[in-house]
C-alpha cells in the first residue's frame, strides 16, 4: 500500500506563494502519473494539475495554468506544486494523488487515481 504524506499548506495573502510536497512510501515502479486536486468548502473535489512517471508531461486545469508548476523527483519519491499569485479562490484542502496503472495519457479524473494523501489546508487571503 502506498502511503501519501502532503506538507507546506499554510496561510498566506494573495498575491502570495507556497510549494506544497508530497512524499510517497514506496518505490516509484508502484507508481505513474501523480497529481493534486483540492476540495473548497461545500464543494465538489477538482483537479489542479498531474504529471506523468517521468516528468515530461504534465496537465493543469484552466484555472491555475500560468500560476502553479507541477513537477517531481523520483529519486527523493517526492511530486510537488509550485503556486504563486495566489489568489483567495484558491483556498481549499488540497490532495496529492497517486495512480498505479498505465495509461497513454495523464489522468485529470478522480477516479483513475488509487491512492490519495489526507490534504494540507491553504487559505489565501484577500
């Protein structure tokens, strides 16, 4: 089983920045594509941004393209998100995702990903 362990949330003005990360446990041959959604209060959870097993591609969601980087390291089994310009509709619990199967492409659905971290609040501040 592998376990998701997210960190770097926090509160910040908009305009702002954070990285956030996510540790894996296990070996990257476990794990392909990963990616974050995030969850707003009375709100349905979305997809922000994926990348594949190797770094070279990766997907966003209208919303965030232009203001947060995907990327990760498999060395240190660690995927993070760059945010900047943040702004307060940003604010939510985001997760970090993980998904064991091939695919020919980056999954953005929910549903194609096995395993999740408990989230990590950022609020952002108008």
């Amino acid at each position: 089983q592998v376990q998701l362990v997210e960190s770097g949330g926090g509160l910040v003005q908009a305009g702002g920045s954070l990285r956030l990360s996510c540790t894996y446990s296990q070996g990257t041959s476990s794990i392909y594509a990963m990616g974050w959604f995030r969850q707003a209060p009375g709100k349905v959870r979305e997809f922000v941004a994926a990348i594949s097993r190797s770094g070279g591609s990766t997907d966003y969601a209208d919303s965030v393209k232009g203001r947060f980087t995907i990327s990760r390291d498999n060395a240190k089994k660690t995927v993070y998100l760059q945010m900047n310009s943040l702004k307060p509709e940003d604010t939510a619990v985001y997760y970090c995702t993980a998904d064991r199967s091939v695919r020919g492409v980056i999954p953005t659905g929910l549903l194609f990903y096995d395993y999740w971290g408990q989230g990590t609040q950022v609020t952002v501040s108008s």
